[in-house]
C-alpha cells in the first residue's frame, strides 16, 4: 500500500512540482500492513522526461515549519521517503539538497 502528497503516473512529462508545503498536523497512525507513505512520487515507466522539482518543503507539522511529522502504529512496517523516482531512464535525477533538515 502506499500514499503520496504528490503522484505522477505513466504517460506524464515536463511536469513542474514547485513550492509546496508538505506537513502533517498529527500523527499518521497506521493500522496494519506494510506502507510507502511520500511527498512527491514520480512512477513513469514509460516516457520520464522534463520534470521540474523545486523548493519544496518536506516534513514538519506546520506550514510555518515547526513541529515533527509523525507516523505511527503498533504494526507499522513502512517507511516514508520524501521524494521517489521510479522507472527514470537515460540518466538519474541530481541531488537535491534538503535545507535546513528533513523533519
């Protein structure tokens, strides 16, 4: 299972994914089974290309930047990841910085 704040499916191209804000007022509980929970997903297995991902800001419990985004549960098997790249060809993306910190 997964989630996504942002998601882009196959067939998508030179999309621009900029200045937002992703956080979470509470706790993310998480009942059973094994979960993907990001930001940003880009899934494109057939035509990748043009993307434009740029100051963005992943994590806290604000908009204003403060606070920790929390996930939870007793059998919680998963893992975030701010930003996924699946089914990139011809290259990889470049680093990113991440400013100040990944909260």
């Amino acid at each position: 299972m997964a989630s996504a704040g942002i998601y882009s499916g196959n067939g998508a191209t030179a999309n621009t994914i900029t200045n937002n804000k992703f956080y979470q007022t509470g706790t993310r509980t998480f009942a059973t089974g094994t979960f993907l929970h990001c930001a940003i997903q880009v899934n494109n297995t057939a035509s990748a290309a043009g993307f434009t991902i740029t100051g963005n800001t992943i994590g806290y419990a604000s908009s204003t930047q403060t606070g920790t985004y929390t996930l939870a549960g007793a059998t919680f098997a998963g893992k975030f990841n701010a930003i996924v790249f699946s089914g990139l060809t011809g290259g990889a993306p470049p680093p990113f910085p991440i400013t100040p910190s990944l909260q």
